[in-house]
C-alpha cells in the first residue's frame, strides 16, 4: 500500500508528460506534412525540382512522427528524434519558405521547435546540451533569415545537416547505446559531413548575388 502511494504521483507527472510532449510531436508531423504537400503545390506539382526542395519538409515529417512512436518507449531516442526533425525544417523553412507560405511556414518552424522543446523538459546533462545547441540554432538562423547572406543558403545546409546528424543518432541509437562516447562522435560528425555534402551536390552553391 505504501509503494502505491509513494510512486502514484510521479507516475501521473511522466503520463501528462507523455501526452503533452506526445500530442506536441504528432502536430508538428501533421504540420510538416501538411507544409511540404503545400510547397509541393506551390512548386507546381510532381517535377523533379520541386519534389527535391520539398523533400526536407517531408523528412521533418517522417523524424516527427518517428519521434511521437518511439517517445513513449525510449525518451532519449525520442528526444534525439525530435531536435533533429525540428533544426532540419527551421533550416528549410529560412532557406525555402518565401512566397505565399512565408507566413504558414514560419509558423509550423515554431511548432516544431515547441515540440521538440517539450520533450527536454527537466533537467539533465543531455538536455541541456540539446537546448543549449537548438539556441545557437535559432540564433543563427534568425541571422541569416535577417540578413540574406550570399552565403546564407550554405548556412542553412550546415544547420540542417546538424538536424539531420541529429536524427540520424537518434535512429542508430538502440545499437550504440553501450559504445563509448567517442564512438557517438564519430557517428554525429560523419552524419553531419555526409548530410552536409549531399545538401550541397543536390541544390548547389548560392550565386554571389543572391
């Protein structure tokens, strides 16, 4: 009778945690989603141009709804999941989302954000080492977005390859959990570099007076 009393209370705190953070990623996969059939339309359909720009907001939709299925199970999987989905769409949404979406895209970029922000509530040394990153993330791409750089499209493919780095630990994670750290290192970075290069050879450097 005792442990029902003792352990009732944080059993309901982590259930209304699940359920917002769960709630939290599920609309911002419906939204993604939502986003990137949107831009497909406004890109004039199935070409193969469009369906690569879009394919970003896409991915950000699958990482989301990867993150709601495993959140309940594994929180750190999730989490892991949920940031990168989130850094890749604001990355996209700064460099891609002008024209008549401008407005509706911003705002699926903040619920994401949000989602991913909900699932690092607490405290912890690996949350805060995400939250902190998504702050130097955000920063930056206020920055650009603000500025318009001619190297502001390079920006936005080293952000959303940090997502994509991100995402990509989160799927590997069940198989390396018990490495070492340095192991999960060499896994981020090498994700960063290839996510980074193929970002690169697909959509190409700016023009200098872009």
């Amino acid at each position: 009778m005792s442990e029902m009393v003792h352990y009732a209370p944080v059993t309901n705190g982590a259930a209304s945690l699940i359920s917002i953070s769960s709630l939290s990623l599920a609309s911002a996969a419906l939204a993604s989603g939502a986003l990137a059939i949107a831009s497909l339309g406004e890109r004039g359909g199935l070409s193969v141009g469009a369906i690569l720009v879009v394919a970003p907001f896409a991915l950000a939709a699958l990482t989301f709804t990867g993150a709601v299925l495993t959140w309940p199970r594994d929180r750190q999987r999730g989490r892991l999941l949920a940031v990168g989905a989130a850094i890749v769409l604001g990355a996209w949404v700064v460099a891609v989302g002008y024209g008549r979406l401008e407005l509706a895209s911003g705002v699926v970029a903040i619920l994401g954000g949000l989602a991913a922000a909900t699932t690092m509530l607490g405290v912890g040394r690996l949350r805060f080492g995400l939250l902190a990153m998504g702050i130097v993330v955000v920063v930056a791409l206020v920055v650009v977005r603000s500025t318009h750089p001619p190297a502001g499209l390079i920006a936005t493919y080293v952000i959303a390859a940090i997502g994509m780095s991100a995402a990509t630990l989160g799927v590997l994670l069940p198989l390396v959990r018990r490495g070492a750290a340095v192991v999960l290192a060499v896994i981020a970075v090498a994700a960063w570099a290839v996510c980074a290069a193929l970002l690169l050879l697909t959509f190409g450097p700016p023009l200098a007076g872009s």
